[in-house]
C-alpha cells in the first residue's frame, strides 16, 4: 500500500513537474508597447519605450530613432535581449507576463544596472503639469562646470511641442543621438537608451538657465549648466587633433579578422584617397559615422578612395575583440578593412600610444583624411550624427565636398 501511495505520489509530482515545465517553455513575450526602467544613482529611473513585435523582435524607440533588435532568446521564465551591434545585453526574467526583472549588462566593463519592464506602458516620462517654459532653440552648456579636470563644452539643441521635448547635446568630440522627455513646470527629463549608452538628465529650467544633472548609466553622474544663446557655436572640429612636429605621416601595421597585417603601404591604398577611422565597436557615435561611411563606400568605392577602420576595443581579449568587430561589420555590410589596433581598454592615451604621431586621440570617432600623395589633409575629431539635423546633413554635404577636391587633385 505504501509502495502504491509513493508511485502515486511521484505520478502527481512529475505531472505537476512537467506542467510547470510546459508553462515555462510556452512563455512568450507579449506583443505590443512596453515600458523599460534602468535605476541609475540617486533613486532617479531611466526610462525608455519599445514594442514586441508579433515575431518576437523589437523596436526601440528614441524620439526619431528606431532601433531594430532581433536577438531575443527566451527560455522558460528567462530571457535575453542582445542589442545590435554594441555588446550589452538584458538578462531577466519574467516576473509575469507582464513584466520582466533583470540587469542590463555590460560585461567587458564590469557594469550592472537594474532593469524593469511593464507591458501596455506608453509615456516615456509622466506629465503631471502644464510647461512653464519652452527651451526650443540653442543652449550654450558647460559640463561639470567646477571641476576643470573634467569640464567640457556642449551645445543644447532642443524642440519642445506642449510638454514633450526632443533634441541633444552636442559636444567638441560628437553628439549625445536622440533624447526625448518631459516639461513639468520648471523641471526636465530627458533619456536615451540605444544597446550602448543609458543616459538621463534632469535639471530645473528657467527662461534662460538650464540647470541640472547628467547621468551615464549607474557609474557616472555630473552637474551641467546651459545658458540660452541661439548664436553660439563650437569649435572647429578639424582644430583638435594634428601630426605632430617631427612626423611628416601616418604610419600603423594591425590586424585584420584574418591575421593578416594591414598597413598604408599596402597597395591597396596606393594612389588613393584614404580615409582612417579611429573607432570602437561600443561607440553609438561610432556606429551613426559607419552607417554614414558604408553608404558613401558603396557610391565612391570605384573613384579611387578607400576607407580603413582602426577598432580601439575595451573587449577584454583578443578573441572577443575580434567577435565585436565581426558583429558590427554583418551588421552594418561594412565591406572595408577593420582592423583591432587595441584591446583590453579604450584609454584614449593608451590609444594615442599605438598612434604617436598624433598629439592626442581627444575622442571615438577621429578621421583622418590622406591624400593620394600619402599626406594628412586633415582630422576630423568627432562626429554630428543624424540627432543633430541640419548639423549632420551640413557634415555630410563638407565630407563629401573635401573628398571629391583630393579627389580631383
């Protein structure tokens, strides 16, 4: 009796077992919108939006931007969302099927942040009030205006319609892509999450001050003030980053995915104008110019111009470096050479070392514009991406004007 009451009970157990089993491989991802939350410090959230399509992708969404992510792994009460591209990811799990727990992880930086998502949510950031200001128009902004080992300029770009706010901040050494948030009375919010970079800002808002805090993820967090000034301009991105007295070219020997060594001696490169990107596959700023490089390659790759990327990569090994630089270029077709000049860290002097004839590498991305004689013409620090509007369609118009006159030469 005993032994029929056990075999009974183990029935029960394996049925419920593979019941629960069941009702975990069955989870799917609901589709429609959904709210997502990063915590960042002081107890601030980091908001963003996407929709789950019905084939499981997603959409991000970043005022104008969206982000098309279709790497999405579910198994059981677990999921995994790889972003394109950049290395981060979200691993969670679902609490129901409503919502998901879990961390966005940034492995080769040892960063984790808590992450929330609810399903049906639709306001990025609440409006609980009438706008006491508008900040449409030009902002001349200081970042960490008190510390001068860290204080940078920028230049606020914004749109406001009612309560919602767009635009960015432009900076000396590229553009912070697409921010959108709220006005509540006299205080904004502003976020963007693309895969890489988790920004927040908030601040208190006058009619002509901005006054506030910016906040990368949960490890960085700065003050940063703005003045209203619609003729404010920063300096020349070609001023920055130069050859340094006693080189008369640039010079590097890396790998390629290959193995195989690539220099500006090689005949590829003979005779041509050469453009040489200084990048890192963890760069949204990187990614928004590659998108931008590849489509001018494919017009121009028959006109004597060649493009080769030089990847400064904090993947912590050679072979993760390498899988990086592979995913970006499936991602984005990149049909030129990317070559891994660095590893284990994107220290800009430690970069700058694999490049002594440069005073500095000041920022990700840099382009170095070579001449069919083999001489640098100029380098570009930075990039205006597609956030920054006339800005990018006024870069893409100078880019392409300055490489048709080496061209002609």
């Amino acid at each position: 009796m005993k032994k029929n009451s056990f075999l009974i009970l183990l029935v029960f157990i394996t049925f419920v077992s593979c019941k629960e089993d069941n009702k975990r491989i069955d989870l799917d991802f609901k589709s429609g919108p959904w709210r997502a939350t990063l915590e960042v410090q002081d107890n601030e959230q980091l908001p963003f939006l996407f929709e789950v399509m019905d084939d499981q992708t997603l959409k991000i969404f970043n005022a104008e931007e969206e982000i098309d992510v279709d790497e999405v792994e579910i198994n059981g009460d677990s999921i995994t969302i790889k972003f394109p591209v950049f290395e981060g990811y979200v691993a969670g799990k679902f609490v129901d099927s409503l919502t998901i727990s879990g961390s966005f992880i940034k492995e080769s930086l040892d960063r984790v942040v808590p992450f929330e998502a609810k399903y049906g949510e639709q306001d990025r950031f609440e409006v609980t009030s009438r706008a006491k200001y508008k900040i449409t128009g030009n902002w001349e902004t200081v970042f960490s205006p008190n510390n001068e080992e860290d204080r940078y300029i920028a230049k606020g770009i914004f749109k406001q319609t009612g309560n919602v706010v767009t635009g960015t901040f432009r900076t000396t050494t590229g553009d912070y892509r697409y921010l959108e948030g709220v006005m509540n009375n006299d205080e904004l919010k502003l976020s963007t999450f693309d895969g890489a970079h988790a920004f927040l800002f908030t601040a208190k808002v006058t009619d002509s001050i901005i006054n506030g805090y910016f906040y990368s993820g949960n490890h960085w967090k700065e003050p940063f003030v703005a003045k209203r000034n619609e003729n404010y301009v920063l300096p020349a991105a070609d001023s920055f980053t130069f050859i340094k007295e006693g080189y008369d070219k640039l010079a590097f020997n890396f790998s390629d995915m290959a193995g195989n060594m690539i220099s500006l001696d090689d005949e590829r490169f003979k005779d041509k104008v050469v453009l040489v990107q200084i990048m890192g596959t963890w760069c949204p700023n990187c990614m928004d110019e590659t998108k931008y490089y590849v489509d001018f390659y494919n017009r121009n790759k028959n006109k004597n111009v060649e493009i080769v990327s030089l990847a400064f990569e904090y993947a912590k090994t050679k072979e993760k470096a390498f899988k990086s630089i592979e995913r970006l270029k499936k991602k984005l077709k990149v049909d030129y050479p990317i070559l891994l000049a660095q590893f284990g860290t994107s220290n800009k002097q430690k970069a700058q070392e694999k490049l002594p004839m440069l005073n500095h590498v000041l920022s990700y991305p840099t382009t170095i514009f070579i001449d069919k004689k083999g001489e640098v013409r100029k380098i570009h620090t930075g990039f205006n991406g597609p956030a920054t509007g006339q800005k990018y369609l006024d870069f893409k118009k100078d880019f392409e004007s300055f490489v048709n006159q080496l061209l002609n030469e």
